[in-house]
C-alpha cells in the first residue's frame, strides 16, 4: 500500500497555489473544488490560489465563493507557448507561494515550470488522477505527454495520486516509485446522503415514470466511457424479464455521437432511456437512484461519482478500472471492462434484490464513505503533506545557513 509518508509537523505554508489544466466538470477539477472548500470551511488549512490554464469553466464560481484568489492563462488547449508561460511565471512570482500542487499532466508539468518563477526552494507536488492500464489506448499526444511528465518526475517532491492502481501503472511506464504518495478522493458527506425525498425530485426533473427500477450513469460523453456497453447489458436484464430504465447524464450525452444513438435506438425502446447534459445538482437527486452503473473501458484511477453514490446509499456496479473495486468494497459489484454479458448478469441480480436488500447494499457503500472518504479527513492528510514539506524546507535552509556560517568562520580564523 502506498501511503502518505511525512511526520507529525506543526509547521503550515502561509499559500499553496493549486496549478490545474482546467475548471471544467471532471473528477480531478471537483476534488480540487472540494479540497478548497473543506480547507476554508474549517479554518484550518493554508491559504489557497488557483491558476486555470484554461479560461474558466463551470467549477470556478465555487472557488470564488470560498473568497479562494482565481488566475487563468487564457488558454484554449494544450501546453503553456511563450507568451502563457511568461504569464504563468508572473502570476506565481506575485504570489510566492510555499507549495505548487499541479492537477493532471498539463497542470503538473506547468507547476514545475512556476516553481521556476519562486525565486526560492518551493515544495512541487504533481497530482494524478488516470490510469494507464494499457497506453495503447491514449492518444498519440497523451503518450507524449506520459514520456515527458515521467523524465521529470524524479525532480517533484512528491506525486499525488488518488488511486493506488493507477500509482502501479505509471510506475510502469517511468514514473519515480519513490515520489508516490497515496490519498483518495474526499466528499462532503453533509451534502451526499440518503434522502428518500430524492426519488421523487428525480422523476419530476427528468420526467420519469414512477415504475422500473432506474439505472442511473453519470459521465461525460466519451469514448473511455463506454456508454453502448451499458445500453448493451441493460438490454440483456430486460430481456430477462427486468424492468429497467436507464438515465445517462453528463456533459455532451444531450448529444451523443451515432454509435451511441445507434445502439439506444437499436436495444431500448425510447420509453427506457433518458439522456441529459452537464448538471451541477446532482448531489440533490442522486440518492434517488435504484442502482449506479459505470461502465468506464479504461482511463479511471478512482471515479467520484462512486464515493459520491455510496455516501449517498446508492447500490453501485462498476468495472474493474482503477481503483474501483477497492473504492466500492462490499457497497456494490465489480464486473470485467468491455464485458456487457458480465454488465448485465450484475444488473440482473441487483435487480432480483428486494427494496430492503438494496437499502442494504446501498447502506453498506454509505458506511465505507464514512470511514476511508470523508472530505474533512482527506483535506488533513493534504494539510499534514503540505506541512510537513514546509517543515522539511526550513529545517535544510537552517542547516545550510549553520554551514555557511561555520564555512565563513573557519575562513576568518585562517
């Protein structure tokens, strides 16, 4: 088990600017988000500045409202040119910050670069949420971009990752082992629980009949995502005599590509399914799902919407991606990537459970979410990770000033 490696330090970065490719919706942008808002609720943590290389997206009026400072680069896509990397230099220069925490590989590598800027040794921690189980599945780009990020990964302080797969799988493509640290995703358990009201807001919101059992995937529309497998399998349990009903919500599924309208059109009748785009409301209907189905193909280190549906007391079925089937534990199933067979005999028999037993299953994801991913607990370990390489700075600027002053000593007894 990799985990967090530093003492007990009482020693606190007075800012710790967060560098992330974007604000948009997405797993590493929300936790980001969280990880601020916890800090702030609570008083207790450094403070903190965010530099989007990307213009700002969905997820930047939550920083704001925290009072959390919020740059950008401006930019479209992409690494930093010259004229966003001066900007990115600037910016850090004005802030001097006592830590660089980068998000995903662009934003890790751009918090190199600004510790350029720092004028002085700042801590660099990178913070990576993919998996690479298989490279051959990534953009030629992104496999450029692993390359890169894996030369110069010796030179950061410490590597974040959410998932503890996912730190075995870039170990094995060149990451440094010895720069790994372990701390998964938080949620804000005050804000994802149960709520038998819920069932009835998310009938109402997207229209939906009061009868079946409702099959909810919250993703964005992409290909690791493998919708159509999931319409595939909820297919193969209504052909068991199961009546399921599937909600695809996330950015782009109010515009799903052909393949996908092909495969709806192809295995469900129209009154089965529901496609709707990007929400920022999820957490007040989520607990009124029946069942959280994932069907990722590749690419998760450790997928919010699972914490968030278990805290919710939502029963989950996901893929064997990342760190999934350690994520969900006894709080739902794990089936096999690309495996709509395995998908649907999971659904059936999650199906074939009665409403107490689902509670149950459902309470059990609930109680895990409570002992390993409390937001409050993870924002202390980044607390105590932030502290203790502040800690670790002094202690050698100390030294290496004693030294100095010794070195200079001896000089002038000469």
């Amino acid at each position: 088990m990799i985990a967090p490696s530093y003492r007990a330090a009482s020693a606190m970065p007075g800012l710790v600017q967060h560098v992330t490719t974007s604000l948009d919706v997405g797993g590493a942008q929300t936790m980001l988000v969280k990880l601020v808002e916890a800090g702030v609720a609570k008083r207790k943590c450094a403070r903190p500045a965010v530099l989007s290389l990307m213009r700002p997206g969905t997820l930047a009026p939550r920083l704001r409202d925290t009072g959390c400072p919020t740059y950008t680069l401006g930019m479209s896509r992409g690494f930093p040119g010259p004229v966003a990397t001066l900007r990115l230099l600037r910016i850090t220069a004005m802030l001097r910050p006592d830590i660089l925490q980068g998000w995903m590989y662009h934003g890790n590598l751009a918090a190199s670069v600004a510790g350029l800027a720092a004028g002085r040794k700042v801590p660099v921690f990178w913070n990576v949420r993919h998996s690479v189980a298989d490279p051959r599945v990534e953009k030629r780009s992104n496999r450029a971009l692993f390359a890169l990020s894996a030369r110069l990964s010796r030179s950061v302080d410490g590597i974040i990752y959410n998932s503890r797969v996912a730190a075995m799988e870039h170990a094995a493509i060149g990451f440094d082992p010895s720069r790994a640290i372990h701390i998964p995703n938080g949620f804000d358990l005050s804000r994802y629980h149960p709520d038998p009201a819920a069932r009835g807001r998310l009938r109402m919101l997207f229209d939906l009949p009061g009868d079946g059992i409702l099959v909810g995937m919250i993703a964005r529309n992409h290909p690791m995502k493998d919708h159509a497998m999931l319409v595939h399998a909820i297919a193969r349990a209504r052909a068991a005599g199961h009546d399921l009903r599937l909600l695809l919500v996330g950015p782009g599924m109010d515009r799903p590509d052909a393949a996908l309208r092909q495969a709806i059109a192809a295995c469900l009748p129209p009154e089965a399914v529901t496609l709707a785009g990007e929400r920022t409301d999820i957490a007040d209907w989520l607990p009124g799902l029946d069942l959280l189905a994932l069907s990722s193909a590749w690419g998760e280190a450790f997928p919010n919407i699972l914490g968030e549906a278990m805290a919710c007391g939502v029963p989950c079925i996901a893929t064997d991606v990342g760190d999934s089937a350690w994520v969900l534990g006894e709080g739902g199933l794990i089936v096999p990537p690309r495996d709509a067979e395995a998908m649907g005999a999971a659904l059936e028999r999650i199906a074939a459970l009665d409403g107490d037993a689902r509670r149950s299953l459902g309470a059990a994801g609930r109680a895990r979410a409570i002992a390993h991913f409390d937001i409050n607990d993870i924002a202390v370990q980044y607390r105590r990770l932030y502290a203790s390489a502040v800690q670790r700075i002094t202690r050698d600027t100390a030294r290496a000033s004693a030294s100095t002053l010794a070195s200079d000593a001896g000089v002038s007894q000469a």
